[in-house]
C-alpha cells in the first residue's frame, strides 16, 4: 500500500518520516521535580516542551526508593 498526499507534497514532518525508519531525533528534558534527565515524548509527539516526568505529572513528587527491611532470624 502507498500512501499518497492529495496535494502532492509532503509537509516537513511527514518527509522526516519517510525519509528515515526511526522517525526525526528525540530530545531530553530535565524533570524539574526529580532532576533525572528524561527523553521529552511531549516534544516527540506535540511540540511542546516537557518540564516533568510520567511519574512526576501523574503522582506530583519523586517516587520513593523500595527500603528491604532485615529481620534477624535469632529474634
């Protein structure tokens, strides 16, 4: 199947994604609540710039760590 665009030509994006297999460059953001370096999917996607992370805009702050606690098997 071909795709084919009414006008004739392709816009920008479009070209990129034909062009090459992987799609155009992925940027990364820092996430201005955990400072982890992230690549920026709502840049990827939408065009606008990502200031948090997936975890961080769903929960609102850093996840925390996952703490084993030791048991001593003589108590």
């Amino acid at each position: 199947m071909d795709a084919r665009p009414v006008t004739g030509e392709l816009e920008p994006n479009q070209q990129t994604a034909v062009d090459g297999p992987d799609g155009p460059p992925m940027q990364q953001f820092c996430c201005e609540v955990c400072n982890n370096r992230w690549f920026d999917v709502k840049h990827y996607f939408y065009g606008t710039t990502s200031t948090k992370c997936l975890w961080c805009e769903k929960y609102g702050k850093v996840a925390k760590k996952a703490t084993k606690e030791t048991v001593d098997p003589k108590s």
